[in-house]
C-alpha cells in the first residue's frame, strides 16, 4: 500500500509481472521482422528508454530539462572515440560516467535557481557542448565525423535498449523506496519542510539528476553502432531534447510508465511525418509541443487518473493516495 | 551552571531598512520551556526563523550546546537537533498521516528508516491524539489535527531544541485545553522549547521563563510574572489590540 516497507506489496508483484510479460514479448520483436518494424522498434525503444530516463528526474521535481541531447551525445562520442581501443561494455560505462559528471556540473550551477533559468541553461548547454565538440574536432582531426564498425545489427541495438529501458524502470522502482525517493515525495510536497527535516533538497536533486543523465548517455552509447558515422550534429541534436520532452510530457510524468503512454504513438507519428513529409517534423513537434501544454498538462495517464478518482469519489469509494509515486 | 541549550546572542536581521530583530540576546537552559511573546510584527518568528536557519542572520551568533549554528543551510540545523513547527502550518499534503510523521524521522537529527521510523510515527501519532488515524491523508484533516501532525513531525527527529511558532493559535477553548496538556507533558519529560505565543494563558501556565520582543527588540526577559509587569512591556501591549 504504502510505497515504504521493505517487503514487496501484491501489486508491485503484480506490476513487475505484468512487466515482465511486456518485456518479453517485446524482445521476441526482431524474431517476427528484422526491416521496417524493427527500425521502428529501435527508435521506440530509443524514446522508452530516454523518456523514462527524463522522468526519473523530471517527474519529481517538475524541472524542464532540455540537456538530453548533450548526454546522450557525450555517450555516441564516448563510444566513436574509444571502439577502436577499448571494449564496448566499458564505452558504455565511460558514456554514463560522462553523463552524470555533466548532469552534477549543470546541477551544481543550476539546481539552486528555478524553474525558468533551468530550462534556459541547460538547453545553452547543450548548444555550447555540441559547438565545443564540432570546434575540437575540426581542430584535431580536420574531420567533421568518426567512424564505428561494429558487429552489432539493429536487433543488437534494439536488445540493449530494451534491457537499458528494464533498467531504467528497476532503477525508478528501488529510487522510490529508498531514502532518496520519500526525500523526493517530501521536497515535492513542500520544499521549505523538507530542508527543515534535514533533507539537503540541493544535493536530493543532483543525485537523481545524475542518475538521469548517466541513463541518457548510456543510451547514446548503444546507439553509436547505429550511425557509422558520428557527427556533433547528429550526436548532439538538439531535436532528441525536444522529443524527449513532448513525449515523457504527452505521457505524462507522474508515474515512471506514464512516458511509454505518449512514446509509442509519437514515435510512430513523427516517422510517418518523416517519410511524408521530411520538412514539416518542426512543425508538428511545436503544434504537438503546444497542444500537449495546453490541453493536457499532466499527460495521458494524468488524464485517465483524474477520470479515475472522479469516478470513485462519486462512487463514494475512499480516495487513493495522489502521492504515491510507483514506477 | 551546564551549558545553555542554545544561545541567541545579539543576533539581528533587516529587511532592506527593516530590522526585524534588532541584536537580540538570550539563553535557553536544558530542559526549559521558554516564551517568547510580543506584539504583532515584533519579530518572533523572524527569531525562530534565524535559529532554525529559515534564514541567515544579518549578524550576531546563534549557538547550539556551544556550536556555533548561526548561517548554517536549514537541513543542517535540523540535523544538528533543531525541529519546528509553523506559524501557518505547513503539512505535506499528498502524503498520509503516518509518512508525514516519518519525514521527521528519516532526515534529521535521529535518523531512522524502515519499520523502526513507521514505528516511531505510529507511536508519535497517538501521542498526540491521532492513535488510529495512520493512513488518514493530511489534506483531509481539521485544523488542529493538521498542527498535531506537525508537532509529531518535529518531535520525530528526537530534538534538542523544539520551536514552536504559535501553535496554540486557532484553537477553540477545549482544543486548547487538550492543547496545553501536551506541551506540559513535553516539558516534564524534560524537553528544551522555545514557544512563541499570543495565548497568554498558555504562557503564564506553562512557562518558567519568557523573552519579551516589541519592534525587533528584547523589552524584557525573565519569570513570566515579573517580566509581564515591568512598564516597558505593559506599554507595547497597550498600544496592541491583541494583547
Ligand atoms: N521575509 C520578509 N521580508 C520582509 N519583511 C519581513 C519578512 N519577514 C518578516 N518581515 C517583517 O519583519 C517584521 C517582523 O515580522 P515577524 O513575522 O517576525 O513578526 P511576529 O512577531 O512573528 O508577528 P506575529 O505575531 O504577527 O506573527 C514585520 O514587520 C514583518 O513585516
Ligand atoms: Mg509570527
């Protein structure tokens, strides 16, 4: 019931079975199409993994951070710099350890101020990372982009974002009932008691950051097989944060499923808009962007809830607790 | 004589011209219960908010058990064993009773967590009159339930300084009666308080000492009786209405 005995709860296991059979019907994906479908498997899984990821820290504290791209590209260029001297496995490592230093510096700088300047920031410092990789290696290389060959296929990549995105989830699940995460519940509800029951608030919201950006560059790391080619603008394209943010927000952030809601549909529709209309996709993200602030500001799952406790109160059934945050 | 609780010397706070407390000194003994009172806007909560470090003092030092306390981040104090309530109470909404209970006791100056902490809460809970009503959401709770779950917060830490900023306000004669009742059993139990209060029965029953504020400034200080009668302080409270 309550998200903090140390035994599991029926419905956690209920949960974590209804998961599991996701899981593994998903996995059997490249069995049944290795072209069209498991492309569009992979960048749905891509989402899913970044998303949630985003959420961890996004959800609880309600900040808007706009750095994914920055993570994620420092996890492509971990790999594009390094698959010709060490091995993959601690690419990926290395990906996640750059995403969390990253993640502190900026949580360092930023975590203090609100909201706005937040968003502000970490979107410039996305832009300047990206400028600073382009300038290093014209200077360097005096080439714009890195080769990686690799004997990975697209269900490779498709597997390892899969298991990237179950451990995201288990992540969530352990975060929120652990010390940090009732830290979290406590700063969510009021951040002048929190501090005054002795939670450092500052530090609560690095580490989960951290924690986010270390995910996200470990998602850019398996996806650098993908590229062949790694370039800055690529690596680090500013789109990947804009999408991260409509669909965790289409989802809605209050529960760690809540962004796979609006990943599955937005995937497939920004690849329709792709395919019929490659010089649209702004657009529609901006309209999609909008329309998502605007019309439901807690997300599809946000919606169905609020439907939901409707319907009990009116039923005149107890109320469920709102704070309860579960993965 | 030991050490003093906590010592509040000359501390001072201004808000640009404003000096909301004025180089205020004073000591609380271990084990006291002490008053702080004076008239609207004469900087009581301004003070607690300086000792619990809601905010940093614009000068002076605050002391507890000897340590130097004064500017440190709020978590810090309340590790360090300060615990408060608020003047307009402040619960966390989304959570029930018992989790409510439990952020006071996961965080600060006793750290538990687990069963221990749901344990303690459970006990706290019912200790201040709301034994049963766990898994009762605060948001659905009356006034004076809502103060109760505060207190119990602030004695989940264990602390070594409890600050109580008017938490007997609001209430009606019997709440206030059962109110009472608990402060003084916190105090027989030994406990070490700093009560702001307007609710001069309250003081005169409970209180071995109290501090008087008027303007920022420290008017008087000493056993309740004397220090309500010296013409200083029958002067500021003449010229307030709430007295
Ligand atoms: N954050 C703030 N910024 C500016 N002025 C403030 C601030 N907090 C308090 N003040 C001012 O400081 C003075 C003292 O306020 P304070 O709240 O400490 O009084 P109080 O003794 O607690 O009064 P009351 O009995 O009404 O609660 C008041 O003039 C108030 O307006
Ligand atoms: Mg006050």
């Amino acid at each position: 019931m309550s998200p903090l005995p140390f035994n599991l709860t029926q419905e956690e296991l209920r949960a974590g079975a209804v998961g599991a059979a996701l899981v593994i019907v998903a996995a059997l994906l490249p069995v049944f199409d290795q072209a069209y479908y498991l492309a569009l498997g992979v960048n749905i899984m891509l989402y899913a993994a970044l998303c949630t990821a985003w959420t961890l820290f996004s959800g609880p504290t309600h900040y808007i951070s706009l750095a994914s791209a920055a993570f994620f590209g420092l996890g492509t260029y971990s790999v594009g710099l390094g698959i010709d001297h060490l091995p993959f496995p601690l690419l990926v490592l290395i990906g996640a350890g750059c995403g969390a230093v990253l993640a502190g510096i900026v949580g360092v700088a930023t975590l203090r101020l609100s909201g706005v300047y937040f968003v502000i920031f970490t979107l410039g410092l996305a832009e300047l990372v990206r400028q600073l990789v382009s300038w290093g290696q014209s200077k360097i290389t005096t080439r714009m982009g890195l080769y990686v060959f690799t004997d990975f296929t697209e269900k490779h990549i498709f597997w390892m974002l899969l298991a990237l995105t179950v451990l995201v989830f288990i992540t969530g699940w352990l975060i929120n009932r652990s010390r940090l995460g009732f830290a979290m519940q406590v700063i969510g509800n009021d951040e002048t008691v929190a501090r005054h029951v002795g939670i450092d608030t500052a530090r609560a919201k690095i580490i989960l950051f951290m924690i986010s950006g270390a995910f996200i560059g470990i998602a850019g790391a398996i996806c650098a097989p993908r590229y062949a080619y790694i370039q800055p603008n690529s690596a680090f394209n500013p789109t990947i944060s804009f999408l991260v943010v409509i669909m965790a927000l289409l989802g809605g952030t209050k529960r760690l499923w809540g962004p796979l809601v609006g990943v599955i549909p937005f995937t497939i529709l920004m690849d329709f808009v792709t395919a019929k209309f490659p010089n649209h996709t702004s657009i529609v993200m901006g309209i999609a962007f909008l329309a998502i602030v605007y019309f439901i500001p807690n997300g599809v799952t946000g919606l169905i809830e609020q439907a939901r406790t409707k319907l009990r109160s009116r039923m005149g059934a107890p109320a469920v607790k709102p704070g309860e945050v579960q993965p | 004589m030991s050490m003093p609780a906590l010592s509040v010397r000359v501390a001072r706070k201004t808000f640009g011209g404003l000096v909301a407390v004025n180089d205020v000194s004073f000591d609380v003994r271990q084990g006291e219960l002490l008053g702080l009172i004076g008239p609207n806007g004469s900087g009581k909560t301004t003070l607690l908010n300086l000792i619990s470090g809601a905010l940093k003092p614009s000068g002076g030092e605050i002391l507890l058990g000897g340590q130097p306390i004064g500017g440190l981040a709020a978590h810090h104090i309340a590790q360090k064993g300060v615990a408060r309530t608020f003047q307009l109470v402040r619960v966390l909404p989304s959570l029930d009773a018992e989790q409510n209970v439990m952020a006071g006791a996961v965080f600060g100056h006793r750290r538990t967590w687990g069963a221990e902490a749901r344990a303690l809460a459970r006990e706290l809970l019912h200790r201040v009159g709301l034994g049963g009503r766990e898994h009762v959401p605060v948001s659905a709770m009356t006034y004076i339930d809502q103060k109760r779950i505060e207190l119990a917060r602030a004695l989940a830490s264990d602390p070594r300084v409890l600050l109580l900023d008017e938490w007997l306000a609001g209430l009606n004669p019997t709440e206030l009666q059962v109110g009472i009742s608990l402060i003084d059993e916190l105090r027989r139990e030994g406990r070490t308080i700093i009560m702001v209060e307007h609710v001069m029965d309250a003081i005169r029953t409970l209180c071995d000492r109290c501090v008087v504020m008027s303007s920022g400034v420290k008017i008087a200080e000493g056993r309740v009786e004397d220090a309500l009668s010296e013409p200083e302080v029958v002067r500021a409270y003449l010229g307030d209405e709430d007295a």
